[in-house]
C-alpha cells in the first residue's frame, strides 16, 4: 500500500471513529438534545471558522438566495442532530446509531426521484434488508418502550440527514465541504441560540468543556480529516469504512458507559450493517 493511500486510510478510520464516540455525548451530557446540538454546531462552525480564515482563500457564497438556502440546510441539520442525541437519550447509543444507519436506504429511495437516475433490484433488496433489521430489533421488546421509541428517533435522524446528504450534493462540486459545513452549522447555532432565552438550562464549565470536545474534535476535525483522507482512498472504500461508525460507537459505550446490547440489537444491526455494506460495494462497481 502507497505511502499516501495508508495516510489517508488512517485519517478517514479516525474521523468515522470520532463521528462513533460524538454519540455517547447524549449520555455524557445532562442536557436536552437541542441544547447539546446548539453547543455541538456552536463550537463546530468556531472551529470551521477558523480553519478557513488560517488556511488559503476559499470561494464563499456572495449572493443571497445561496446563503439563504444553506441557512435553511442548517436548519435541516439542527432537525437532524436532534433526533439522532434524541435517540441515544431515549435509549441507547447501540439503539440510536444502528437506527441511523438506516439513511443509505432513504437515499437509495430518494436519488432516483431528484437525480433522474435508474432505480435497481439490489437496491430494493437493500432496503428490504434494512428494514427487517429494523423489525429484529425492536420485535424483542413488544413494539413498544425505549427500544422502540430510539429506533423511530434513530430513523427520523437517518431520513434527515439523507435528505440533508441529497441536498448538498448540489452544492459541493462549488463550493468547499468547509465552507458548506461552517454555513450549515453557524445557521443551526443561530436557529437555536432564542432556545435558551426560551428555556432555563444550566450548563457548568464541565459540561461546556464536553461541547467544545463534541463541537471541535467529534464535528469540525472529524469531517476535515475525512474530506483529506478522500484525496488518497477512493469514495467507495471510504463509503465502507463510514458503516463502521455503529460498530466504534457501541465498542466505546461497552467501555465507557457500560451499556451491553440485546441480542436482538446486535442481530438487528448486523442486518442493518452487512445490507449497507453490500450495496455500497455494489453501487461502486457499477
């Protein structure tokens, strides 16, 4: 393996590792869901923020209707983080993240409609799969209580940000995934911010330490170091690498928070994960 390709093969494993640990935050913070995605998209537009003003010039929106609309994907985002810190609150980080992972379906269901392109048989079978995981899942506990409840957040999170990921790929063949992540994240901080006049929380210098961890390391490094590792691994191996985020959440809840999933769970997510990652490999070679 070339020099550079190693690199960038550790850099996308570290940033899918961080994105996996951002979910046991919903754990470690004794906030609502909102608050800690206003901190999260805070912190991380700060940090994005200033990676631009210290590295070279970067093409930014100047009109208008461009910024509005990122404003509005910002919004999309907030909805997004949301349900996902929601899930795992309600639940587990095992529930929230494996329920998420359900949004290469939504996608597989949305690309053709927006994009014009043709819909295939793997992709249906995909997303049958998905959904049977789904079923295995939640069955154990009768269709109701937390397991359920975290699943249908985990799903809402997984929707959004499909649609969110559709969306965007209008604009990142323009402008820099930086400057689309700083947009995106300033407009949901600001969107959030009236929140706290609205609502009395109390946050210490403990939990706004684990904000700016979450905002700066779990958010702004990790989609840097991502979006570098792209330029020596190819999309679709990083595609495949992107589904271990499940898999390096539930190890570090295991050992950070002792949480142990249900069989159901782990079978239910396994399904969920083999099926994404089969029609990943697919669609790449196609």
């Amino acid at each position: 393996m070339q020099p550079n390709r190693f690199s960038g093969l550790i850099e996308i494993h570290v940033a899918v590792l961080l994105f996996g640990l951002a979910g046991l935050f919903g754990k470690f913070l004794a906030l609502p869901a909102w608050c800690i995605v206003l901190g999260r998209t805070a912190f991380a537009a700060a940090a994005l923020g200033g990676t631009l003003l210290l590295g070279k010039g970067a093409h930014l929106p100047q009109d208008r209707r461009t910024m509005i609309l990122f404003g509005l994907l910002g919004l999309l985002l907030a909805g997004h983080w949301i349900a996902f810190f929601q899930a795992i609150q309600v639940s587990s980080v095992a529930v929230g993240l494996l329920a998420f992972s359900t949004f290469p379906m939504f996608i597989t269901f949305l690309e053709p409609f927006w994009f014009h392109e043709k819909r295939r048989g793997i992709d249906i079978v995909t997303s049958v799969l998905v959904v049977l995981g789904l079923v295995i899942m939640v069955y154990p506990s009768g269709f109701s209580g937390q397991i359920l409840a975290g699943t249908l957040w985990g799903t809402v999170a997984g929707f959004t940000f499909a649609i969110l990921s559709l969306l965007n790929r209008k604009w990142v063949r323009k402008y820099s995934p930086v400057v689309i992540a700083l947009y995106q994240n300033g407009a949901a901080a600001l969107a959030l911010l009236p929140m706290l006049a609205w609502t009395e929380v109390r946050i210490d210098a403990g939990q706004l330490g684990l904000l700016a961890l979450l905002g700066v390391f779990c958010t702004a490094l990790s989609h840097a170091l991502f979006i570098r590792g792209l330029t020596f691994v190819r999309a679709q191996l990083a595609s495949v690498v992107a589904c271990l985020e499940p898999v390096y959440g539930i190890f570090f809840a295991f050992f950070l928070l002792q949480e142990i999933p249900s069989a159901g769970t782990l079978v239910g997510g396994a399904v969920i994960l083999l099926a994404t990652v089969a029609a990943t490999i697919q669609r790449a070679s196609t």
